[in-house]
C-alpha cells in the first residue's frame, strides 16, 4: 500500500492530500531515509512523522486497505526513544 494512503488508513494523519504534502516536504522517513509518497509500505517498517513539536515514530504491524476508528491504531505500535 502507498504510504500516503497507509497514514490516512491508520489516521496518523487525517488527510491523504495532507499526507502526500508531508511525503513531498521530505517530513515523513522508512527505516531511515526520507521516502515519497508512493513508497510501498511493508510489515516491519519504521515510520518517522515529523510533523508538529514532537516527532511520532512507529513500527507497522500490518497493512490493511480498510479500518475502521476502533481499529486503525491495531496496524502500528508507537515507539518511544
């Protein structure tokens, strides 16, 4: 799944326009490196969201095209440094 879909998906972020607009300002990183917004999202991945004060780093657990609200924070697990 695209990785601008996959924020909007999980509602890490609340728009998939917005999303894109994080990939394209270089805010968003995978495993390390900054990504587009067509990267492909992959079970393991790290995803670093630098948007606001405090960076959100969380570790994917599974991709799937649908949540619903109560189920969309099951897909990732925040990892605090």
């Amino acid at each position: 799944m695209r990785l601008d879909k996959y924020l909007k998906v999980t509602r890490l972020i609340k728009r998939r326009t917005i999303a894109n607009e994080a990939c394209d300002a270089g805010r968003i990183s995978a495993n390390g490196r900054i990504v587009k917004a067509s990267y492909e999202v992959k079970e393991g991945d790290i995803l670093e969201i630098a948007m606001g004060a405090k960076p959100l780093k969380v570790k994917v657990l599974k991709v799937s095209e649908y949540a619903t609200k109560a189920d969309a924070a099951d897909n990732y697990l925040v990892i605090n440094d």
